[in-house]
C-alpha cells in the first residue's frame, strides 16, 4: 500500500517540478576552459544539439578550444541510464553525496551557495522525463539563472558520474 502511494506522489511532484523547470532553470552556462570564462545561451547548446548547427558565438569558442562541434554534440547527449526514483534517494545517502561533491566541482552556481542541492535537483529531473540523462538536460533543468560548466574537467567528472550510475543498485541493494 504504501508503494503505490510513494509512486503517485513522486510522480505528482514530478510532473510539478517539470512544469516549474522551464521557468527556474538556467538560461546560461559561464563555461571556464583553458583559462578562459564566457557566458553562453544555453540555447546555443540545445540548436547545437537538435540541429547541430552552432551560433556564432559558439562556433568562435569551439574553434578557440580547437574542438569540432560534432564531439560536443556527442558529449552534450551522451545518455546515461537512472532511475529518477532510485536516484533520488541514492543521491540522498552518503555515497550521493559523495558523487554531488565530486560532480559539483565541474558543475555548480556562480556563488556555489547550496550546490549539492542544485544539482541533485537537476540529476533527478533530467532522468524524470524517459529514465535517461545526459549532459543537456542536466543544464536545462539546472535551477539557477546561470550555471558554471569548468570545461576541463567535465567530462572526466560526467565518466564518474556515468560509474556511479552504474553501481547504483548494488549500492541500493547495501542499504
């Protein structure tokens, strides 16, 4: 009995929080790479891609970093397999922790005030939709005006991420 009701009302708060989401998600990413900090639409990602054509101002900071749009389209839909419900609470435990702390270094608000929160949020609304996520969806329901995406790291981080996914029910089965 219980079950069911954990289900409908995580699913009632889903369906909430994706209504909510467009409004309170970030609508930039100040990408440091290489030394370098720019603020980009995060619409400019998405074009990139559903279309794979790129701004101008994108393609001006892909041909800086010397990477073609191409691998950054692959990069940003990467998919990554997560059960939001398992997720949710995983990301709950110390071992979620853990993994926030760890992804929140390359991923994490312009003044890293309640950061593992954040992105907790965002994971769990990115895999909401399809069991899913991947690195686009987790800007697009990033709650802050502006999210900070440290070019050099991320995706040795988004590998760890992916590792941790992967081990999520042998850490639920621990519990």
């Amino acid at each position: 009995m219980m079950k069911p009701l954990i289900f409908a009302g995580l699913t009632l708060l889903s369906s909430w929080g994706l209504k909510l989401a467009p409004a309170a998600a970030a609508t930039e990413i100040m990408l440091k790479y290489q030394g370098l900090s720019r603020n980009i639409p995060i619409s400019d990602l998405v074009s990139l891609t559903t279309t794979g054509e790129t701004s101008a101002t994108l393609a001006a900071l892909l041909s800086q970093a010397g990477l073609p749009p191409e691998d950054l389209r692959s990069q940003l839909t990467y998919p990554l397999t997560a059960n939001p419900i398992m997720l949710d609470r995983v990301l709950n435990s110390w071992p979620g922790e853990w993994i926030l702390d760890q992804v929140g270094t390359a991923l994490h608000p312009v003044d890293a005030v309640a950061s593992r929160q954040a992105l907790r949020a965002s994971l769990v609304l990115a895999a909401t939709a399809d069991g899913q996520l991947n690195l686009i969806e987790i800007l697009q329901t990033y709650p802050t005006d502006v999210v900070v995406l440290e070019g050099d790291t991320i995706m040795s981080t988004y590998s760890q991420l992916e590792a941790f996914l992967q081990s999520v029910p042998t850490l639920w089965l621990l519990k």
